[in-house]
C-alpha cells in the first residue's frame, strides 16, 4: 500500500514575520491543509539534531524522527520570501545537503509525527529524572499537560505552534524551580555517595576502640607544652638582655 504522502512532490514556503517558514502551496492540495502548516528550515533542522543526540542514552529512536518528517531541498528561489521545494529521499541525520523537513500530520492523532512527540517527552522526562533529586519523580502527563496549556494560550489568541517551537518546548523542558545556573544533586551523584560501605553497630565500636586510629593526644600536649617552654625560656633571655642593655653604666672613678 502506498504511503499516504507519495503524491507530495515539491511545495512553496514562505518566510514569515516571525523568520520561521510556512507552507503556502503544495503539489497535493486534496489532502495537504496549507492553514497553518509550517515547515523547518536547513538551520533548525541542525539544532533539533543536536538537542536530541543528548537522548540517546535514554531510548531516543532515530528512525522514529526520520520517519516523522517528510525532507525537501531548496529548488528555485521565486522572490518576495517564497521559495520551491522539492522532494528528496535524504536522511535528515546523514545528508551533507541543507534540507527543510515537514512534519507528516495527515494523522495528527496516530501518525508518525504524533508519535514522534510523545517518544521526545517520554525521553525528555527519564533524562531530567535521571539529572535531578526531585522529591517525586516528574511523570510523562504532568510534561504534556504544562506544554498542552502554553499551546491553548496561542491558540486562542489566534496565533499558530510552528513545528519548530512544538518541538524546542519538549527538548528544552524544565520544570518550574529548577535552575541550570545552580549546581543540583543528580542522582549519579547520590549513587557515588551510597557506594561508601556502610557499618553496622558492632564495627562501628571496633572502630572506635581502635588504638591506631586514635590520635596521640597526650604526645601533642608534651610536644606543645615543650615548645611553649623554649618560647617562654627564649622570650625571657631576650627580654633580660634587652633590659640590661637599658641600664646606665656607672662612671669609674679615676684615682686622685
């Protein structure tokens, strides 16, 4: 069976006021809804490379992203900030060309881009757990249901989510509180600490009774009270010859 975007063959973008590009014609518009439809370019297909190769040791899926755009190159430059595109068989990840990638949302609800979205937070989500001590560990529903309400805020303020933005706000997610400035306990950290053997209480006393772990407090005070009496003897031979370098000397008398 033919995949649902085979007849999409090139498209036109345009440059928005907001320097982010939009779909504004494509070779299949039956079942393409231009309305909103964005598309991202060359440099920020790059940065979305980079902030997910930090997933990878969390379960990211690259063949998971590949599969949740469609790649298109730059044909014709057409004036006016619009551009023709044409389609291309790349891999986003390994192509030396700069490529645009349109997000498959045919399916919005079960198709490649949908989860594409929901495999980037559940990532997002082990990766923050395992960087931060939360109290309670921050959960998939709790990511979704705070980005969710920031999108219903553009939304009804008539403002369209570009794929790059929907994106950035799953990779760059923080929760409230938490400040990368600030150094935070991560649980490698409390592992490496929780390696230190632990002691029961019997050990614990042996280690107390432990002659040689004790310190040789009674030397250290000879040593010091000795040390006090030479700085004691010192200061008080110096303190007699200054004296006595003070005194008048008597006149001798010579005989008559």
């Amino acid at each position: 069976m033919a995949k649902p975007t085979s007849t999409l063959d090139w498209c036109i973008v345009r440059l928005g006021e907001d320097h982010n590009w939009w779909v504004g014609e494509t070779s299949d518009p039956v079942r393409w809804d231009v309305d909103g439809l964005s598309i991202v370019d060359p440099r920020q297909v790059a940065h979305l490379v980079e902030l997910v190769d930090a997933l990878r040791d969390y379960g990211f899926q690259q063949d998971l992203f590949e599969a949740a755009f469609i790649p298109f190159r730059i044909e014709k430059d057409l004036g006016a900030g619009k551009v023709r595109l044409k389609r291309v068989k790349e891999s986003i990840f390994e192509s030396d060309e700069k490529l645009f990638a349109l997000p498959d949302i045919l399916d919005e609800e079960n198709g490649p881009y949908a989860d594409l979205l929901d495999h980037l937070t559940r990532c997002r989500v082990k990766l923050l757990n395992d960087l931060f001590a939360f109290e309670s560990k921050l959960t998939v529903d709790e990511v979704e249901d705070e980005i969710r309400e920031e999108q219903n805020t553009h939304f009804i303020e008539g403002k369209a989510v570009h794929t790059f933005s929907e994106l950035c706000a799953i990779l760059d997610y923080m929760p409230d509180g938490i400040d990368l400035d600030e150094e935070q306990p991560s649980k490698a950290a409390e592992e490496e600490e929780d390696d230190l053997p632990t002691l029961d209480a019997e050990e614990e006393e042996k280690l107390k009774n432990d002659e040689s772990l004790k310190w040789d407090e009674d030397g250290d005070d000879e040593k010091e009270d000795e040390k006090d009496g030479e700085e004691k003897k010192e200061g008080d031979e110096e303190g007699a010859g200054e004296e006595e370098a003070e005194k008048p000397r008597r006149k001798s008398r010579g005989k008559r």
